[in-house]
C-alpha cells in the first residue's frame, strides 16, 4: 500500500513527549507533566449533570452538521455577553474541537497551491494541517521585541514578495501566551481587508487572560474567521468540542464540507458543552489557579536560571530562551524529562528555525506540582 505525499507531515512533538513521559510513569518514575496545553482541573459538575440527562433521555443520533440551534444559539450570546459584538447564531458552527473548525475552514476558503501565513513560533497542527491538505505554507517570522506577535508590516512585506491567499493568527499566542493589543489587532483586521487576505483568528485561550484586553477579531470585522473550543477556558478537551464564527458567504459551503466529512459533531458533546455556560464559579476558580501557578513561575523561572521569557498575558504556557544551556531543545527536554522527572515540549514544535533554543512550559496543572518541577528544575540546571 503506498503512503500519500501529503501525509508526510511532522510529528506533533508535545504528543512524542507525553508518550515517552507516560512510559517512563508506567516504569515507577515520578514525572511532573508541563509538556500539554491541557488543564488539569475536572470536567465542571455542570457540564457532567448535561451530559448524564442527554443519557437518560435514551438516545444520542446525530444533530444538524452545523450544530443544535441551542448551543449556536447560546455561543452566539457568549460574543454580546463578553464583548458586546452582535454575532448571529446563524454564522456559528459547531465543530470536533478546534482542530475540526480548522480543517472546515482551510477547506471552505483556500484552494490547492493557496500560499498561507503563519507568524513563527505558532501552533504546530496549523502548519500540519495546511500541508496535508495540499497548501503552501508561508513562516512568518516575528521576534521577542514584538511579544511574538505578527504585524500588519510584517504581513504587508511578505504580501508584496508573492500574494498570501489567508493568515492564521492567534491570541493569545501558543506557545509564548502573549496577546495583540486592540490596535495591533485593529490594524491587522484592516491590512488583511486592504490586501485581500483571508484572516482566520484563532481565540481558543479567551477566557484565560492575566493582563490586558481581551478583544475578538470580530469587534473590527464580521468577514474573518474565529476559531474557539470549550477545551481550555471550559476544561473539555477529550469531548472534542469547539465552534468557529463565519463570515454569511462561508456558512453554506462549511455546511456541505461538514455533512460529508463528519455528518454532525457529537450530540452528548454538544449537549454537555450547554452546561459549560452554568459552571462559570467554577471555571473562574480554575482559572485563579492558573493566575497562582503563573506567578508562581514568574518569580521562581528567574531564580533557576529561566530568566528570558516574556511576561505570558494569557493562556498556560512559558515560552522560555534555553540557548544558555543548550542550541537542542529536543536533546534538552529528552535529558529533562530522564535527568529532573520533568516533561515539556521543545521548541522546534513551534518553531522550525529558531526552535532550537526554546522550551515551552505549561502551566494547565496544579499549582503544587508546578512548585515541585521549579525544584527539580532548579536543582537539574545547577
């Protein structure tokens, strides 16, 4: 059986890790996991309490490929609740997570040999993904002066070299956690609309923000696309439950893509991701958890000698510069996870080119065994 071009794509780094580090578990070692951008908090009793009545109703069948009218209905209220945009349930669409709403979207709105951006260090499934479906993918690279955040320039001057059919951007930014300000984000919003350039916003990490505005790209525009998940804020993840907002023209074709692909996301997903509005109390505790590992990082990574990293306005993660201690953070974070018990993820998931001297640390955990890797770090690094 032969293996298709397209699906010689780079493994997911931060998977490798969690395999190696549960291996290690399995063989009585303790490890402390800061390796995925997974928290480490329950399912929230509200969300269980939907999902145990869908199951005692009897029956779990399929829904419409966009999603029952009451979770797009109420997804929609989320964007006049937090940020006072008008967003018609009509322009959501439920998806299997994230990951589902972007393969709808590059689906519906790029053609084969469409060429991409993506800012660097970025998520690295956009770049996977873009490539398994036959797109040219463009790195855009931004700097640590700029908070690793893309700007309309920096755009504009790769546009000018060769046309960008989309860009993908994301905020808060994975893996540094940093955001773009309103007007950064304004102006990119406006570039992209001047240049003719699709802009798919990726907000998965809204509801996780430390420091600054939280603002959508919808705010500035109805004609981009945002991608968000009940995985982070909502602690959902295994329920692979997420949403994207489209512009009217784009409804109809994710609609026929979805029926096709996935016929309709998970019903006692979507049942149980309706409780998620209800737990907010609860949520927000997770969240002042994470808020208490953040500091916590904030003060000790510098004593251990992790002190170049930017101050993380939102999401889990610490994006720190190793390149005092090593130009291989593949090698770095193999001997971490053996040497210290510790699992992060190297920076070449990332960033291809400039990788080699970054960790990316999640904080999604408790707050005691984020404490308890400062100490082997610290120990490990003297």
């Amino acid at each position: 059986m032969r293996v298709s071009q397209r699906s010689d794509v780079a493994p997911f780094l931060a998977m490798d890790v969690l395999s190696d580090a549960n291996r290690l578990a399995r063989e009585g070692r303790s490890i402390v996991h800061m390796e995925l951008g997974e928290p480490g908090a329950p399912v929230p009793a509200a969300v269980r309490a939907a999902a145990e009545a869908a199951l005692a109703r009897g029956r779990v069948g399929y829904t419409e490929a966009l999603g029952i009218p009451e979770l797009r209905a109420r997804i929609a209220r989320l964007y006049a609740d937090r940020y006072r945009v008008d967003v018609p349930a009509g322009r959501v669409a439920v998806t299997g997570g994230s990951s589902g709403a972007f393969n709808l979207a590059f689906l519906a709105m790029f053609d084969v040999g469409d060429r991409v951006g993506l800012p660097t260090p970025g998520y690295p499934a956009y770049r996977n993904i873009l490539t398994a479906l036959g797109l040219e993918v463009v790195e855009i690279p931004t700097t640590a002066e700029a908070r690793w955040q893309a700007s309309a320039a920096a755009i504009e001057k790769v546009h000018a070299e060769r046309p960008l059919a989309g860009i993908v951007v994301a905020s808060p930014n994975n893996p540094s956690g940093t955001m773009m300000t309103r007007d950064g984000l304004k102006s990119l919003v406006a570039a992209c609309r001047d240049m003719n350039i699709a802009l798919v916003m990726d907000e998965i990490y809204h509801g996780l923000v430390y420091a600054g505005d939280e603002v959508t790209a919808l705010e500035f525009s109805d004609d981009v696309v945002v991608v968000n998940s009940f995985s982070k804020y909502f602690c959902m993840t295994g329920w692979r439950i997420g949403w994207t907002v489209l512009p009217e023209r784009l409804v109809r074709p994710v609609e026929r893509i979805a029926q096709n692909l996935f016929i309709s996301p998970s019903e006692l997903s979507q049942r149980a991701a309706l409780g998620a509005f209800e737990a907010t109390e609860e949520l927000e505790a997770v969240k002042a958890g994470y808020e208490a590992s953040r500091r916590l990082l904030l003060e000790r990574m510098p004593e251990i000698g992790l002190d170049r990293f930017l101050p993380v306005d939102g999401a889990f993660y610490f994006y720190a510069d190793v390149s005092r201690y090593t130009n291989d953070s593949l090698d770095f974070c193999r001997r971490m996870l053996n040497e210290a018990g510790v699992a992060a993820t190297p920076g070449l998931d990332f960033d291809t080119g400039r990788g080699s001297s970054y960790v990316r640390f999640s904080f999604a955990g408790r707050t005691d065994e984020i404490a308890d890797a400062c100490g082997r770090l610290g120990s490990w690094l003297r």
